[in-house]
C-alpha cells in the first residue's frame, strides 16, 4: 500500500511538476474540487438556457459535462494549468435568446456556427494567433484584467445571492431579509472567519458549511436519489445544418460573435488568473499559453459535435489558484468531478447559487491585488487600465472590457506622441475592435 501511494505520488509529480510549481498534492486536489463546486452550476444552468432554444436538456446536461472534461484533460495534461473549461455563460445566451429565438433560425443552425467557429479555433491556435493576442495585452492592461474580473466574479456572486439586483435607474440592493440572500451574507461571514484562521481550503469549507446550513433554511432542495445514468446525447449529438445554410450573411455574422467574445473571453480569464497567481514571466507572457489556448478550440469543436454552446476558460478558476491550485493537476481534479456529476448529478446540483456567490465574492477580493502594480502616475496607463477595470463588471462582458482598455490604450498613446509604445499587432485589434463596433 506504501509503495503504491509513493509510486503514484511519483507519477503525479513526475506529470504535473508539484515541487516546481511550490504545491502539493493535497492542495491541488482541494483547489480542483473548490473549483468545480463554484462552476458546477453550469450543469444545470447551460440545459437550462439551451432547451429554450429547442434543444433536450438531458442531452445537452451529458454534453456539457463530457464537453467539459474532454477540454479540461486538455488543459491538464498538456498545457498543465490548473484553469478549468465548460460552455461559456453568456455565449450560450446569445446561442439561445440571439440566434434561436430573435433571428428565427434553428439551434442546428447555432450549434453549425459554434463548430466552425472551434474549427477557425483549432487553426488559430496552431498558428499562434492568440497566442500572438495574448502577448500583445502591455502589462498594466494585465494586471487591469484581473482587477477587472475581480469585481465582475464579485458582481457574479451579489448578483445569484440577490444581494445586489436589478432596480432603480440601473441597479439597487436586494431584499437582504430573503432566505438566499441571508444564507449568502452568512456564507460569507463563515469563509471570512476560515480565511483569516488561515483554514486550508476555505472556500470549499464554507461551500459546505453553507449548503448544509441553507437546508432547515429552504434554500438548499434535499434531492429525491443520489445516483443515476447520464441521458442520451441522440438528440442533440452531430445535428448540423447543410451547406446551404452555412454559406449565408447570417452564418458569417453568427459565427463571427461567436468567434470574438470567446477569443477575447478566454485571453482576458488566463490574463487575469494567471497574474493573479504570478504564472506570467518578466515579459507578461504565459509559457505555454498556445496549449491552454488549444484546449478551449478543441473542447468548442468537441462541445459542437455533442450538443452545446461554445466552450471557454471559466472566471471561476480563480477560485481554485486562490485555493493554491497552481498545476493541471487542479483542472484533473475538476474533470474528475465533473466525471462523477454525470452519474451523482442529484448530489452536486444541490449546491445553491447562495453557498457558491460568498466563494465568487471573496475570489473578487483576491483577484484585486494586481491593481498595486498598475502606473497611475501615467494617464496613457492608467486610463485604459481603469475602463478596463471598469467595465466589465458594468458591461457584464470580460471581453468588452479589454475593447474598452485596448482601443483606448492605442488612441491616447497616439495623440500623446507616445505611438512607437504600441505594437504592431494592438494597432490591428484596436482597429478590428472599430470595425466591429460600426458594422456588428
């Protein structure tokens, strides 16, 4: 038994380089499960959004489970990050209440462009033109990110615990005395007191803890069974439209969105996880950034082939690195569990969005210590850097709030005369970011 638990022991240091990386095993498997339990809401909120557009929900739970692990183990084994992928919120939206439901075509037609999008993907990334986009991002624009993401994932968790919610002229606090939001300012307070004890794996503590207390409270639903066969993927598996309908205006612009937000939603997640967890060189670059960016084109294609919406490096990674998660063998971890969530879905889809919006919300507190190394002494700098901040949270879109910060990076550095400060490859995106505003 010794031996077996050494020889494994070996083996997952021999993959996944803890001592290098300054982690162990113990830390890593806890910053995958806190992961998955503060993404696991993907589960039932994706079939939920996609069987709006028409589609089987069991089907779609399958595919977005299997989706995820197959671009998790991706990310695990060959880019060795500890970042976790599923379908992305917000581009499954725009799949289901865009595509679907405003323009009238099919969700065959939608689920078409997600796999030429991941196709378009798949070369890109060979090619390292993310990679390319990656690099482009100056620094101060990086650590802006994840400031920004901080307060978008913190608005994510006042949001799902009503907390915060829509009202007003824009938006207003919620009723504090309802059981969610109660049992979220509780969760929070928990956490808190973990943290500052200094508790290995607080988050996923208090995510428990939580869940368990909002149980007498009504907010946690005791689920009927415990274990259960995942449901058939032939509804939604392989149902793409024909070539008639993929060579048209609508395709190309359906496809295009698709295309940007995840490009631009991906980079801004590993730019602001990674300088947050310190992965980033003296340069800003991400070693081996293609390979995690590989991971999200292969799991879209594959997500396309199953039955769901684009897939995509998720925010709540952040939970797992502030866990200690620092290798793939943190994103294992989180396969694994979404493994286990197609037979024990009962179990893990218990877990209310109030007993994961306190771990999103003290993720947001973590994310912010970036903002320490932004120059506020140069407006060229610091302008960007705050719209960057800034709107994400206010335009819920990652992806939107590194437009915002590069177009405005690229026009001041210009008219400042500071032109030769700007790469060749920001002068491309910023000019594609205009293009895209006045036509799209």
């Amino acid at each position: 038994m010794e031996n077996s638990v050494k020889t494994n022991g070996g083996f997952l240091e021999r993959t996944f380089k803890l001592k290098e990386n300054n982690t162990n095993v113990k830390t890593e498997i806890l910053a995958g499960i806190t992961t998955f339990m503060t993404m696991a809401y993907i589960l039932v909120v994706n079939p939920l959004i996609l069987s709006d557009a028409g589609m089987n929900w069991g089907g779609v739970f399958t595919a977005t489970a299997v989706s995820s692990i197959i671009a998790i183990l991706i990310m695990a084994f060959y880019a060795n990050y500890p970042f976790a992928l599923a379908p992305g919120m917000g581009l499954n939206a725009f799949f289901t209440y865009s595509v679907v439901l405003t323009m009238k075509h099919s969700w065959e037609f939608a689920l078409t462009a997600v796999l030429i999008e991941g196709i378009i993907f798949v070369i890109l990334s060979l090619f390292k033109v993310r990679e390319a986009i990656f690099d482009a991002i100056p620094m101060n624009l990086k650590n802006a990110v994840s400031v920004g993401i901080g307060l978008f994932i913190a608005f994510i968790g006042l949001t799902s615990a009503g907390i915060v919610q829509q009202g007003g002229a824009i938006l207003e606090l919620g009723d504090l005395g309802a059981r969610p939001a109660l049992l979220a300012i509780i969760g929070i307070v928990i956490m808190g007191i973990l943290l500052a004890k200094k508790v290995k794996g607080a988050l996923l503590i208090g995510i428990i803890i939580t869940t368990i207390i909002g149980i007498p409270m009504g907010v946690t639903k005791v689920p009927n069974g415990i274990f259960g066969l995942p449901p058939s993927l032939k509804a939604v598996a392989f149902k793409f439209v024909g070539w008639d309908e993929i060579f048209t205006g609508d395709m190309l612009i359906v496809m295009f969105t698709f295309l940007f937000v995840d490009i631009f939603d991906t980079v801004g997640t590993l730019v602001g996880v990674s300088s947050k967890a310190n992965m980033l060189d003296k340069d800003g670059k991400l070693p081996r950034v293609s390979r995690a960016l590989l991971a999200d084109a292969i799991g879209t294609v594959a997500g396309a082939c199953l039955g769901t919406s684009t897939v995509t490096t998720y925010v709540e990674s952040a939970s797992g690195v502030a866990e200690g998660g620092r290798t793939g063998l943190t994103s294992f971890t989180t396969a694994c569990m979404f493994a286990l969530a197609l037979f024990f879905a009962p179990i893990f889809t218990i877990v209310p969005g109030a007993a994961t919006a306190p771990a999103l919300i003290l993720v947001g507190l973590f994310m912010m210590s970036p903002i320490r190394k932004i120059n506020l002494e140069d407006y060229t700098e610091a302008i960007p850097a705050f719209l960057t901040i800034i709107m994400m949270p206010l335009a819920y879109s990652i992806a939107e709030g590194i437009v915002f910060g590069m177009v405005s990076y690229v026009i001041l550095k210009v008219l400042d005369g500071k032109w030769k400060d700007v790469s060749i490859v920001m002068y491309i995106l910023a000019g594609l970011f205009i293009l895209k505003g006045i036509f799209f």
